[in-house]
C-alpha cells in the first residue's frame, strides 16, 4: 500500500546525469560509466516504458558490464521494482545482495522489512519467525537512515536528501507498526503508525492506521484516520475508495456496537413474564 521510491529517482537521476557529463571535464564526482556502450546500456535503463523492460535493462547492465561503478544503485532500483511488482522472492534476492556489500543500506533494509510484514498473515505456521526478521530490518533501517550518505553524484539538494532519509525512517515504523497488526498488538500498531506519519505522511499510512484503530474498536479515530486518507494530496482513486468504503465499515460496527445490550444486562421482559427468582424477593 505503500511504496515511496525516493530513492529509485535518486539513482536514475544519477544515470542521467552520469550519461550525460561522461567525457567531460569537472563532472561531479561519482560512478562513471567507462565505454560508449555501457552509456547506451544505462540510457536504456531510463528509456525502458515499463517495469518489466527496466528490470531486464538493469541486468543487461549487471550482466554485461561486471565492473560497472553504478552496480549499487542499480541494485537499489531493481530491489524496488520488484517492490512495486509484488515479487516478494525477488526483493528479498536484491535485498540480500545490497546487503551483503553494504550492510547498513537503509533503504534494502526498510523494504525487506515492509514487504516482509505486508505479506506474513497471523495463522502462517512460520509468523513469528518472519516477524522477528522484519522487526530487527525495521529497527537498523531506521537508525541507518539517520546517517544514510547521500549517493555521490547526485543533483539531490541537501534538504531533498534529508526528506528521503525521513521518509526511509517513515518506512521503517510503518513495517514495525504492519508486524505488530498481525500479532494483535494494537496500541504498539496505532504508537508506530503515528510515528511514521510525523516523519512522512502518505495516504497508505493513514489507512493502515484507521485499520489499527478499527480492529482495536476505536471507531471514531478509525472514521478520522480514514478520512484524512482520502483527503490527502498523494490518494489515489484507489485509495479514495478503499477509505470511503472503510467509512462505510466502520459505521456498521459502530452502530452494531451501540445496539448491543451491556455485558451482563439482562434482556427486556416480555409483557406478562413473571421477573426472575432472585427479584421476587
């Protein structure tokens, strides 16, 4: 529901950029392509019209030219385009070869953790497992993204760079906020899911906070956090429906909830029934 690919733009500015400066002199310091050719390959990158055909323009790239200095960021875009596709096997692939050279690679450890937690259901035999792998992602992505250095080469702004590494911690406690859902911890899910709506807002996150809250039976901060949803710049249609709908939800819960007696509140008397022993006396 949420996939911000700040840095994804980061690294295809890099290629632009790079591409474009390559042969001449004072280009800002930073991967250099070595050949006409790996430019046409890196220029294909940024040309290809889908996901699946960037994906291939990117191993192209891996495949073909093995000492190439983009080898990081291109594994960075390939992990979150497998991301944006839904290929679970395969962000955990990228992921692990992002970590294996750069342990501390905020952004491979946010989006294992997310996509990790997204996907783990309560009754999965192996739950606790995947949570606890998520959570431990989760929890480094977070402090590694105070210090994540910015790429070098990259037309990025200081400020700009300090939004996506808010963003990135954003990231991080949503997955903690997904994974404490799943084991029914709602109070941690509302706590982490505000968190990263003060870091980064997205219309994804005021959803999975409103959810929060539902399961929780707080119905009007649900109602609250799913309009706010749906009001937010960045809501899709999909999102406007599914927060509309969420709406509707939410009142029938409520109103379900309102019509049901006390707990232990004896039921109304039918008109001529004789009142219970204990009160005859």
């Amino acid at each position: 529901m949420r996939i911000e690919f700040k840095s994804l733009l980061v690294a295809a500015g890099i290629l632009v950029l790079a591409s474009s400066l390559w042969g001449q002199k004072g280009q800002p310091a930073g991967p250099k392509p070595k050949s006409n050719k790996e430019i046409a390959a890196l220029n294909a990158i940024n040309a290809a019209p889908t996901v699946d055909e960037r994906l291939k323009a990117i191993d192209n790239v891996l495949t073909n030219f093995k000492d190439t200095e983009f080898r990081p960021m291109l594994l960075d875009m390939a992990l979150q385009l497998e991301a944006q596709k839904g290929d679970y096997a395969q962000v955990m692939t990228y992921g692990e070869l992002i970590l294996d050279k750069d342990p501390k690679n905020a952004t491979a450890l946010v989006t294992m953790a997310g996509e990790t937690a997204r996907r783990t259901r309560e009754f999965d035999l192996d739950k606790d497992e995947k949570l606890a792998k998520a959570d431990k992602w989760a929890k480094q992505g977070i402090e590694d993204a105070k210090t994540f250095p910015k790429p070098p080469g990259t037309s990025l702004t200081d400020e700009q760079w300090e939004h996506t590494k808010l963003d990135l911690q954003s990231q991080g406690y949503e997955a903690l906020g997904m994974s404490a859902a799943v084991n029914k911890k709602y109070d941690d899910a509302v706590a982490n899911f505000k968190q990263a709506l003060a870091l980064s807002p997205t219309a994804g996150t005021w959803l999975r906070l409103g959810q929060a809250y539902e399961d929780a039976g707080k119905f009007d901060d649900a109602n609250d956090a799913f309009d706010k949803a749906g009001a937010m710049p960045n809501a899709t249609a999909q999102i406007k429906s599914i927060a509309a709908n969420k709406k509707a939800e939410v009142a029938k819960l409520k109103a379900g909830a309102a019509a049901k007696p006390p707990a232990g509140a004896q039921p109304p008397a039918a008109p001529g029934a004789q009142p219970p022993a204990a009160a005859q006396h």
